[in-house]
C-alpha cells in the first residue's frame, strides 16, 4: 500500500478560511493541537473560526517533542472528550504528533502548517522522539491526513530561520534519493526522483530571493513555501520509502543523541548531515562532483545563515565520546545509511565526522 498524498489540500492566501465548509462536514468535536506560545494567536483564530461553524472544539498543546508522553497524554484529552478529529496546527513535531495520534485513534487528522520547516503536513509518516529530543525511530502510518490546510497567511508569521531549515531539508530529497533508487526500475520511484532534481534546481535558485524578500507579490518566495512543504512531501509520497532518506537522515537522527541546551530545527541538523554525505560519498564511493556539490550548498546556506558543522550545532564531537556515539548510531542496524549503494562502517563516520570537524576536509 502507498499513500500519495492528503486527500484535499487547500493552498494560497486564505486557504484556512475556504476549508471551512469542508472541514464543518468532516468534524463535529476537533481536538486542535498546538505546542508553541508564538502560535498562540493563530490558533486562536482557528479555535473561533471553528466555533463559528458551530463545532463543538477543544484544544490540548505539547509539552515536548513528537514522544510517547506527550501522545498518551492527548490521546487520554481526546478520548475524555469524544472528538471525532485532530486539528494539527504547528511546525513538523505537532504535525507529525497529531498524524500518529489520529491514526492511533481511527480519527481523521487535518494538518495546518504555521511554517514551512518540513513537509510533515503532507506525509502518512511520524517521527517520534523522546522527551528530551532524540530520535526514536518513524513510523509509516495508514494514511496521509484527510486534509491538508496550507495557508500562506499563516506561514508568514514564521520565523525566516523556519523556512531557512526547511529549504535544507528538501534539498536532502535529490541527494538522498538520487543516490540511494537511481537504479531502481520502477517509473514511479524514478520520476519522483526527477521531482526532487527540479525541487533542488529551483531551491537553489529561489531560496536566498525568499529568505530576504518581501512576502506580498513575490514568487520566489510562494514558489519557494511550496516547495518545502508540499512537493517536498509529493515526492516522498510519489517514490515511496526509497526516495525519503538515506545518511543526511541517518546523520541527523544521530546527532539529536547528543543533548544540548540549544534545540535546533530539523532541517538544520539535516544540512550538516547532507555536506557529510556528500563527504562521505567522495571518499567511499568515488563521487567527483562530491565536493563541487558542497560548494554550491556552502553559498547557498551561508546565505540563509544555516550551520554547516556539527560545532555549529553546539555539539563538539571531541568531548564526551560524542563522536563514537554519533558514530555509533548512525551505523545500527536499522539506520538509513545503509540504504547507500556502498558499505559503511563505523570507523568511516568518524573519520569523516573528525576530519570534517577539523577542516583537514577543506570546504
């Protein structure tokens, strides 16, 4: 079974307000799930709005990240009040906490974006961490969410370093799919992958004119919104598991091991991971436009101030034993670097992570 896509998705200015109608057909009690006190007046707005479409509405925030506690928690608030809908309103960790809690439940979720950081309103896929914000594991859920809300009036109000992470994250679809299901003969999975080559041609070309641009009539910036959170997400949709992730991922989801004050986004650790696959592509697999790769990436997220090493991440892999951890994780059994059409050891991630870390790989 593949799941594509939501089943409706309203896109553009005022999206919110025209799915209204719809969502007063498929809902009677909605649960809206939030998290942080920046959204607060948006939604705010949805919780009126709904009550104005005669819903009987109740709202529950995350404490956390998308972890098990937190789950248990709103699936309990839900259940003591017999909403039929999750309404998950956020960034990727309420959106890929409201998607696991409906399809726990059998109740359909409607997603509403408040950033374009990541392309979780779109995917039937959660990633669930612990408390503190490390990486569990994904889950590949029953259906992607019955309807997808992606209001560019809302996305707005996000913070630039919001849409800064999440052109990093859906530059990762190219070079993780590329690599790891070019010589996969299936015309779905590869025409997904030339989605993702023409994703990451107008990234690269739009990206910096959206971060620094005005909102109001200016396409690199809607072209670019869209882009992270909605083709990002077709593409996954389209090729299935092989074109999601493979070392960018698998680097990330290691480096969130480590607990730091600083929480950072998830397409910021991503990029780090991206410029290590590349690295590691070079030197294990011979790739010659490795490094011509990774200057092209370099300009682009210098430009949109995104970090470029895991000491930027406020992570010095050199104490602690942080290395053989990341190390360590990154190469387990069911990690996504082994999705590479090459062996990987453990030996080879801390060489590359310390030579990186140490720039005796110049970038």
């Amino acid at each position: 079974m593949q799941s594509i896509s939501p089943e409706t998705i309203y896109r553009g200015n005022f999206a919110w307000e025209k799915s209204l109608p719809q969502i007063a057909k498929l809902t009677k009690s909605p649960l809206i799930l939030g998290r942080s006190i920046h959204t607060n007046n948006l939604r705010n707005k949805i919780f009126i709005d709904l009550k104005n479409e005669n819903l009987y509405v109740n709202s529950a925030r995350l404490k956390f990240d998308c972890c098990y506690e937190d789950i248990s928690r709103v699936k309990n608030i839900i259940s003591e009040n017999n909403n039929d809908s999750v309404i998950a309103a956020g960034g990727g960790k309420v959106l890929d906490s409201g998607k696991y809690i409906a399809d726990c439940l059998n109740i359909p979720c409607i997603s509403v974006p408040l950033s374009a950081s990541t392309c979780a309103g779109w995917t039937a896929l959660s990633n669930i961490y612990t408390k503190d914000g490390q990486f569990i594991k994904d889950v590949s859920l029953k259906s992607c969410p019955k309807i997808l809300v992606y209001d560019h009036k809302f996305i707005q109000t996000a913070p630039s370093r919001t849409l800064a992470s999440g052109i990093a994250d859906a530059l990762a679809k190219w070079y993780e799919s590329s690599i790891t299901s070019s010589t996969i003969e299936d015309g779905l999975v590869q025409q997904a992958i030339q989605i993702s080559r023409v994703l990451r041609d107008q990234l690269l070309i739009d990206g910096e004119k959206a971060i620094k641009g005005e909102f109001e009539d200016n396409p690199s910036w809607r072209n670019t919104i869209e882009a992270c959170g909605l083709t990002a997400g077709l593409i996954g949709g389209i090729g299935g598991e092989k074109c999601r992730t493979a070392a960018a991922h698998a680097f990330h989801n290691a480096i969130t091991q480590i607990i730091t004050p600083n929480k950072f986004l998830h397409g910021e650790i991503v990029g780090v991971g991206l410029l290590l696959q590349l690295r590691l592509e070079e030197l294990k697999n011979n790739n010659k436009l490795a490094d011509q790769s990774i200057k092209q990436l370099l300009v682009l997220m210098k430009q949109l101030n995104l970090p470029t090493t895991i000491r930027q991440l406020g992570i010095n892999v050199f104490e602690n034993n942080n290395l053989e951890k990341i190390a360590e994780f990154t190469c387990r059994d069911k990690s996504e670097i082994h999705f590479l059409p090459f062996e990987i050891h453990k030996r080879d991630i801390v060489e590359v992570i310390a030579n990186f870390e140490q720039q005796k790989i110049k970038i």
